[in-house]
C-alpha cells in the first residue's frame, strides 16, 4: 500500500481506538517516509503521534500491574529508538516535541510520584490521549485535591475532550489556590475553556469572558501559547479593537522550547536496560542525541488551528512551569 492508502486506513483506526492496527500502520508509513522527512515534515509529525499513542494500547500498565502491557510498551520504545538511529537527523528533529512527550511517559512508568504523573499526563494529551490524561490526574488529585498543577492539566485535558464544563471547575478551583505568580496556568485554561463554550453556544458573554481570562493572563506572561489562545479569541468575537496587540503578537513573539530534565533522560536510558533481553539485543543511545537543537525558535502561527484530538493541542504547560525545574522538589499543594 502507498502512504495515501495506509493513512485513510490509519485515520479509520484511531477513529476507532484500534491501538494494534494503527500501530502496524503507523510503523509502515514512518518506515516509507523515514529518508525523505523534509518531504513529509506535516505527515511525519502526526505518524510518530499516532504510532507513540498507539504503543500505549489501553494504558492500562499506567494504573496497574500489566507485565504484558508494559513489557509491549518498552519494546516498542526500543524498536522506535532504532528507527531514529536508521533515519536522517531531520527526522528525530521534526519529531521532538513527540519524543519529549513519550519521555514524560517512561519517567512516569519508572516511578508514579507526582511530578512525574504531571509531565507524563501532559505527555499524553501531546499525543493525542487525553482521557489517560485524566485518569493520571485523577489519581493526583485523589492525593491531593488541591494541587492546581494537576487541576490545571486536567482541566487542559477536558478542553481536549471539549468537555468546557469541567475544564471550567478545575480552573476556577485551580485560580483560587494557585500561587500568586502561578496564576497565569489557570487563567489560560479558564480562556480555552470559555472560549470553547462561546464557539459552541454562541453566547457573547462566555466570549468575553475567555477574552478577559486571556488577557490576564498575558499581563503576568506574554509567552506564546497564551499569545495563540487571545488571537483565536479575538478572531472568533469579530472584533476589531485588539488588532494592533494582535499584529505586535503574531510579530513579536516565539516558540522556545528547553530541553528536557537530566532526569527523564536517567531514566529513559534505564528502561531500556531492563527491558526484556530475550526480545532484542539492545545497544542503548539515550534520546537525546537528536535533541540537541531543542532551543531553536519557531515562529508563532498567526492562523487559527483547528483543535481536536488528531491535532496538537495547546500544551503550554510543560514548558512555562518553574515548578518541574527541579523534578525531585514539585508544588504538591499551593
């Protein structure tokens, strides 16, 4: 089958949450394109989405003993890492935002606490499964109720899920216990999550809302993620009075992304070490090789981007948040 022909059948199943059969799928496409990324750069990106979320299968080794799940989840880890080692550099670069998310995932596999469950369920929503997403944070939350990191998340997830009503709960509780200089997380969120619900209702004041949400949040910090949410806002009211800000926005600002905690890096090394010997005969390279340039700036779009769960979706949080700075000391409770 040519790359058309498998990826109609790749959307079919990630419509229907068919994890085996994307995931053959999936390895099929990145083994054609794998030579020639530049040439499939956008269809790169939503390959090594579909096939990292597909590997997950029913995530049920994030919650409980699975040996099975979890033993199939490392090997294809491994197995990944071997495509990127066979593949030109630019093919692990297109990728990165991918491979951090997946990342995330391992930390929290290796060891459940709380800072681990936060990256790894924002790892989750990057890849397209924000119900896990949930469920990770719920866990959290059961723990610590009031931990507005992880309402945050999970609140980013419901939006995901355009589920605007609970995403909405979780912000305002998030905004009321969030730190002082922490509040710009929860008023992102309470700005999507409004958002959404004008798009969908169509009542004016739950635009405004979200616009003033947003705008409070840029005030405490002007990064790019909070910068795409305003625009879409102001584009979806129709307004007119925030074009000069609009326009310094869509000109001013960048993407900036850091490279990942040492940590992650640690432990990714180590779940390859201990994965099942018998399956492969593994010569490890940490991830890392191919993220070198994860400091590259990348222009902030200045088009609306349509969300849903085969898109990216806003993940402002991972890279904004000083509270992961030093994964071993989290905020568990504000």
């Amino acid at each position: 089958m040519d790359i058309t022909e498998l990826s109609k059948k790749s959307a079919i199943a990630l419509k229907h949450s068919n994890w085996s059969e994307l995931e053959s799928l999936s390895k099929q496409i990145l083994d054609l394109i794998k030579f020639n990324p530049e040439k499939h750069e956008l269809d790169l990106r939503k390959v090594a989405r579909n096939y990292l979320s597909s590997i997950i299968g029913n995530g049920g080794f994030l919650f409980e003993n699975d040996p099975n799940g979890l033993l199939h989840f490392n090997n294809k880890i491994v197995d990944f890492q071997s495509l990127l080692r066979a593949s030109k550099p630019s093919f692990a670069k297109n990728i990165k935002l991918e491979i951090i998310a997946i990342q995330s995932i391992q930390l929290f596999v290796t060891n459940p606490r709380s800072d681990a469950a936060n990256k790894a369920a924002s790892g989750l929503r990057r890849l397209g499964r924000p119900q896990l997403a949930v469920e990770v944070m719920n866990l959290e939350l059961n723990k610590s109720r009031l931990n507005y990191y992880s309402l945050v998340v999970r609140g980013s997830a419901f939006v995901d899920l355009f589920d605007s009503e609970k995403a909405i709960i979780d912000g305002q509780l998030a905004l009321k216990h969030s730190l002082k200089d922490k509040r710009n997380f929860a008023l992102t969120l309470l700005a999507r999550a409004y958002r959404d619900k004008f798009k969908k209702d169509g009542l004016i004041e739950d635009g405004e809302t979200a616009l003033s949400f947003a705008l409070e949040s840029l005030d405490i910090d002007r990064n790019p993620f909070i910068a795409r949410v305003l625009v879409s806002i102001v584009k979806a009211l129709g307004t007119s009075d925030y074009d000069e800000l609009v326009a310094e926005l869509n000109s001013s600002l960048i993407f900036q992304f850091t490279s990942p905690d040492t940590l992650a890096v640690e432990i990714s090394a180590s779940i390859v070490e201990k994965a099942d010997q018998g399956s492969h005969e593994y010569e490890v390279d940490p991830w890392f090789d191919v993220t070198e340039e994860l400091d590259e700036e990348w222009s902030l779009l200045d088009n609306d981007e349509v969300e849903s769960m085969e898109d990216y979706y806003e993940d402002y949080f991972d890279e904004f948040s000083e509270s992961l700075a030093n994964p071993r000391m989290p905020h568990l409770e504000p």
